[in-house]
C-alpha cells in the first residue's frame, strides 16, 4: 500500500481551546486578514506587479524568462519555499496559506519548454540565484500542475538532493499520452508539435523512444525517500489518470518510494481535468511536514558567496586544466574534508585534469599563512582557487586583533598582486570557545577580525563554526558523541565537506554567457597599511652568523618530543649559546623569525637598527611536548626601507628549563632580503 500522510488529528474536546487550536485560528485568522487586505480593499498594484494578495512580489528575470518571488510577511526558520513549476495563478489558496507560515512562493516562466533539458537549465539557474541572493532552503518543496509534472519530476531526479517534496496536480508523466493522446486522452497536436521542436526530436520515432520522462528513473526519488502527494480526478479525459498518475504511483512503491494519491471529485470541468481541491490545508500540511519540520539547517544561511567563485569556474570549464591550493593549519592538513572536495571538484569537472596543492600546516593560522604563500602555494606557478583558514589556530595562538585583520589582509593582497584573477575561499572552522561566544549571542572576535577582511576584498566565506554550533543545538547531532573534537571525527569532516561542496555546488552552478572572460580582482586602498602584502620566507643563509651559531643541515630532535612537517630533518639555524649574536639586513616593513620551538626554547634579545634591545621568550604552552613551528614578529610597523635585525641569545631562563636554544627555520620579512635585492 502507498504511504499515506494524515497531518495530526485534533485534540479532543475538552471544551478548552489547545495550543494547536489556538495556532490554527491565528492562521486561519492571519490569512482571512492578509486575503481582506490584498482582495477585499482591492489593494492596489503598481504596473510591475510588485504585490500579489497584499504580499510583496519581486519580478525579475533569469536569462531572459520572466520570474518572481512572493515572500512572506516573516520568513519560517531556513527560509522554506514552495516552486510552481506552471499555471502560477491557479488554485492560489494553497500558497496564501504557505505565506502566513513564513513560505516564499517562486516561479520561472519555462511555460511552452514542456520540461525539457533546455527548461532544466534555467531551473538550475533559477534555484542558484534564489538561493544565493535570498537565502531560500537548500531543499525546495516543488508544484507541478498538469504538465507541470513534467518540470517537477525532471528537475527532482537530477537533482534529488534538492528536493524536500513534491506536490503534484493532475500531472502528466508521460508526454505520450499528452500532449500526444496515443492512448485514451485526448491529446493536443499543436502541444506535440511545439513539444518535438522544443525537445529538438527530429523525428516522431525518436520522440516515442525518449527515456527522460517522469514515469522512468524513478529509483533516485525513491532512494532519497523523497514524499509525493498527487490530487487526481479519476475521469481525467486531458490527462488519464491511469495512463500518468496510476503508473507512477505502481512503480515508485514498487521502488520503496513513499506516495499518496487523493482523488478529487468535486466541480469537474474541462473533461475531468479541473476540479475543486477539497482541503487545502490538507496540502499544505504535507508541504511543511516534509519541507520544513524534519529537515536540518539550510547550511546556505552560513555562506556568504560575495564576489563568488566564476573566476575559476571559468578556467575550470574552457581551459581544462585547474590549480586549486589548500592553505591552512592542521584541519586543513589533516584528511577528510578536503579529500571530499577535491572529489567532488574532479566529479563537477570530469573533462579538467587537476593539481592540488596541499600547504596545510598544523599549528599555523593567518600570519604564517601570509609570510609562506608564495614559497608553499606560487613558487610552482599561478592558482585558480585558494581555500585559506585561520580562525582556530589564530584564536588558539592569541594572536592580537590586529594582527588577525593585518595578516588575512595580507595574504589576500599577496595573492592578488602576483596571480590577480584566482578565487579564495575564506573558511573559520570550529572550536568549544566559538560554541560558547555564539551562545551568548556574540561573534568570535577572530571570526568578526577575518569576515571585516572577506568582506572588504569581496572574497566568498562560509562560517563553519556558527553552522555546527546551530546544528547542535537544533539537537542533528551532538559535540561529545558525533563530532568529538576541533579534529573532528569522519562524521563532523562530512559535516565540514557537506558545507563547503553545497557553497561551491552553489556558486558553479547558473548562466554563463559565451563572451565571459576572466576579470582580474582589484585591489583597493589597504585597510592596515602594515599588511603583510608583501610577505615571504627568506632562507637562513642570509643572516650573517656570529660565534656561537651554526646550521645543523638535517636536524632533528634528540629528546623524542613531538615534531610538525618542514621543521625536522631540514636545514635549522641554532644556538645555544648565551650571547651568541647574528645579523640579518632586509628592506621591509616587518620582520620575524619561524622557530622549532620545542622544551628547550630560550629568550633572545633583538633590536632594529641599532635601537633598544627588547626580550622575546620563545617558549610556547605546547613547547613542553612538542618542537612546534612559531613565527615571532619581531616588528611590523618600520618604514618601506633598509634594516638590519639583530638577535642574541640570553642565558639560561628559568630553573625548569634547564637549556637555552634558538633554531631558526626562515626569516620572514614584509619586503625583501638585501642579498636577494642585489641579485636583481
């Protein structure tokens, strides 16, 4: 037997109004009063239509079709909708009852396109624009009325994950039977023919064999348990009902797929076609059980798509090569969301041959980031998409509020200024001291620091740790059980990889005309005019060693603590000699120096053409287990112009710590190195 949805029954009588009674008066109530306001008073229309019923409507146009967008009063939570697939002015009582529930009611003309491959197209584009400029569900209830239900089941089975539900009305699921009326319908002729043209069938035979009709493939719908609810007349001549909605209702419970059918027998017209929809209400209730109650957060209301991501879509697309960087620290390093992507891009791409470049560090946020892009991402060459994360790691390593907008804002200006035309995303991932700033209805600091950059520069975000901390409390899965960690386990990656496949499933998809050509990003006034914009790595045969310094080509620890990639078994500048001075001489506005850290790490002294002498400890709260990777700024704020570091180890520290050492990976420097000047 096919599911059969019975919205809840009412309380018993009791001779008290319940809660529910109470709600569904005010509905009843709200939409009596909004249908007076709009019909009643004759509420008058401006020449674009800009209302519908008292409701504002906002007409528009996707790739040349006529489209519009009624929204409600107050948008329900997630923003749920409801698409008319055809005939968007008839049996409206349905979308006036959906309005006064926080519904928006959408439609795109595709009216004489019959559903086909070319109609889908604009419907792919229509569902990205609504979803990226108003914020809409990911997941759309869909309407099909009459030859509607060729749209809606088209449209669902490529894209069931999509689709919350689908409401059909007298639909035809096979264009055999209309507009052809082969069988015992009536048939259109002139339907058939524009049906053929718009399909591009050249001949009948071609369009009798056509396979993509709602009737067939019905196995993907029927996997993603997608619920479908039919009104029928059963003495349907236009469309049969055993020659559309009764075959599909067979075969998708054969299927598993869960479907009700309810027969309408009131006011037939038009041979059995038209007919009175006994109980609205009883519609719309399967439309908000399915499309709103049971689902998860849209992750779309944590995407900000800003300048978006055409760019690299475009390069993708033509050029059939792809570049696509990974820069971050140990979230970003570490397996699991970002395998997904690449699989998917790979998937979105089939026809592009890929490299991928993966910079991940752990224990690096936005200010290694900045110094390192251009030796760990550019130095091989150019990048079409670079996804970029420091908002745990910055938080975690205290970096200032300053430094956060100086650092992001320099790694996006070092970007643009050597590859002008590459996408970024921006990502602020997850951690408990998030959670807790959004519960008490604030913004993480870091994440307010990194946006204030995104949105200056237009580079698309997506706000990971707001989305999970919403998802947990909305009570989809828990901290300790499910995710477990700022590391997450394989469930809380999938959360991760989810988000940020829909964002750029989200931003690939649409209208892109033939003449489109990559535009390269301009870079306006600096907010800091500190940025690290010119960032980079020097190499330690730059600094001129005093006694006491040496180069250890290959170091590596002797204690058995913890190290991090790039920093062991590699060249380290050391010293542990109290005293022992160097000198490195660059032309910049910063400079710094990347250590291993490790229980060992000392004090220097440093001063900056020949100035005060000013004390930097070395040691990091990680350092007692583990040689972590730091970068010390040193200083940020000097003019654009020639100085010399110098750096000097003090004596022992602390009683605890029983050595004094200093190893240095790499200068880094908002400028250049003067050796590396005079090559040029």
């Amino acid at each position: 037997m096919p599911k059969v949805f019975r919205p809840r029954p009412l309380e018993p009588t009791t001779g008290k109004l319940t809660l529910a009674m109470i709600k569904g008066l005010y509905q009843c109530w709200l939409f009596c009063f909004l249908w007076f306001l709009g019909v009643g008073l004759g509420f008058t229309q401006s020449k674009e239509n800009h209302s519908w019923k008292g409701f504002q409507r906002i007409d528009f146009t996707v790739s040349g079709y006529k489209a519009r967008l009624v929204k409600p009063v107050k948008a329900a939570p997630g923003k749920p909708w409801l698409w008319r697939a055809r005939f968007p002015d008839w049996h409206t009582q349905i979308d006036s009852l959906l309005l006064t529930q926080g519904y928006h009611i959408a439609y795109v003309n595709t009216n004489d396109m019959y559903g086909s491959p070319k109609a889908m197209k604009v419907w792919d584009e229509f569902y990205a624009k609504l979803r990226q400029r108003y914020g809409l569900h990911e997941k759309v209830a869909l309407s099909g009325v009459s030859r509607g239900g060729l749209f809606v089941y088209n449209w669902a089975k490529a894209n069931p994950d999509k689709v919350a539900c689908i409401y059909a009305e007298a639909p035809v699921c096979d264009f055999k039977s209309w507009p052809l009326g082969s069988g015992k319908g009536i048939g259109s002729p002139s339907d058939w023919k524009k049906l053929k043209q718009e399909y591009g069938f050249k001949t009948e035979k071609e369009a009798l064999d056509y396979a993509d009709i709602p009737l067939n493939g019905l196995a993907v719908l029927a996997k993603a348990r997608i619920p479908v609810l039919h009104t029928v007349s059963t003495v349907d001549e236009v469309v049969p009902y055993e020659e559309n909605t009764q075959k599909l209702l067979t075969d998708y419970v054969a299927l598993g797929g869960p479907i009700t059918i309810v027969p309408c027998t009131r006011n037939l017209r038009l041979h059995g076609h038209h007919f009175t929809i006994d109980e609205p209400g009883y519609i719309v209730d399967f439309i908000t059980y399915h499309s709103q109650k049971k689902l998860p957060l849209s992750a779309a209301k944590f995407h900000n798509h800003r300048n978006g991501l055409k760019n690299s879509r475009l390069v993708f697309e033509r050029s059939k090569k792809g570049r696509v960087a990974f820069l971050g620290g140990s979230i970003t390093y570490n397996p699991g969301w970002r395998d997904s992507v690449t699989t998917y891009l790979k998937k979105r791409f089939p026809q592009t041959v890929f490299e991928f470049i993966e910079a991940g560090i752990p224990s690096m946020g936005s200010t290694p980031s900045s110094f390192r892009l251009k030796r760990d991402v550019l130095s091989t060459g150019r990048i079409d998409l670079l996804f970029v994360e420091a908002a745990v790691n910055d938080a975690a390593n205290r970096r200032s509020a300053k430094e956060q907008v100086r650092a992001m804002e320099g790694l996006v200006r070092n970007l643009r200024r050597n590859n002008a035309e590459a996408d970024i995303l921006m990502m602020h991932f997850v951690d408990p001291d998030k959670m807790a700033r959004y519960r008490e209805g604030k913004t993480p600091e870091v994440i307010q620091n990194h946006e204030k950059v995104a949105e200056y520069y237009g580079v698309p975000s997506l706000n990971l740790a707001k989305e999970v901390t919403e998802r947990i409390d909305k009570g989809e899965f828990s901290w300790e059980k499910d995710f477990q960690n700022l590391h997450p386990s394989p469930f809380g990656q999938g959360v991760f990889a989810r988000s940020i496949i829909r964002l750029l499933d989200d931003a690939y998809t649409g209208y892109i005309d033939a003449d489109d050509k990559v535009q390269a990003y301009g870079m306006p006034p600096p907010l800091d005019r500190f940025n690290y914009q010119y960032g980079k790595l020097i190499g330690i045969e730059q600094a001129k060693r005093g006694k006491g310094w040496s180069v250890d080509p290959n170091w590596q620890p002797t204690d058995t603590k913890g190290t991090r990639a790039n920093y062991v078994h590699v060249p380290m500048l050391i010293s542990n000699t109290p005293g022992a001075k160097l000198r490195f001489r660059f032309k910049g506005k910063a400079v710094g120096i990347a250590i291993a850290a490790g229980p060992d790490a000392g004090i220097i002294e440093f001063r900056i053409d020949g100035g005060r002498w000013q004390k930097q400890d070395l040691y990091t709260s990680w350092s007692k287990h583990l040689h972590l990777p730091w970068f010390y700024t040193l200083a940020a704020e000097l003019e654009d112009d020639t100085h010399e570091l110098e750096i000097r180890l003090m004596a022992n520290p602390t009683n605890e710590r029983k050595e004094s050492t200093c190893r240095i990976r790499y200068f880094f420097v908002n400028g250049e190195a003067m050796d590396a000047l005079k090559k040029h």
